[in-house]
C-alpha cells in the first residue's frame, strides 16, 4: 500500500470577494469544502499541465 503523502505547503491567494462568493456557492452545491473544491481545480490542472 502506498505511503500517504503529506501536505507541507501552504499557498495564501487574493480573490475579490465575488470571486470568491463564487467559489463557496459552487463548493456548497457540491457538498465540499471550499478548499478541497480548489485543491481539486489545481490538481486537475496541474495533471493536464504535465501531460501537455
């Protein structure tokens, strides 16, 4: 079984407060927390950025 990896870092962003409204109503609507909502997004992309 792999070994989990452990969360080190921390990045502090600025969003203008409809940015992130926009953000907490799309994370409710999927049940999550906002920021699992927006590690996800910088996983997914990260991935598309390493395969292309």
């Amino acid at each position: 079984m792999p070994t989990p990896q452990r969360r080190t870092l921390v990045y502090s962003v600025r969003l203008s407060p409809q940015e992130s409204n926009a953000i907490q109503r799309i994370a409710d609507s999927r049940h999550l927390p906002a920021s699992t909502l927006v590690r996800a997004w910088i996983l997914d992309r990260l991935e598309q950025e390493q395969e292309g």
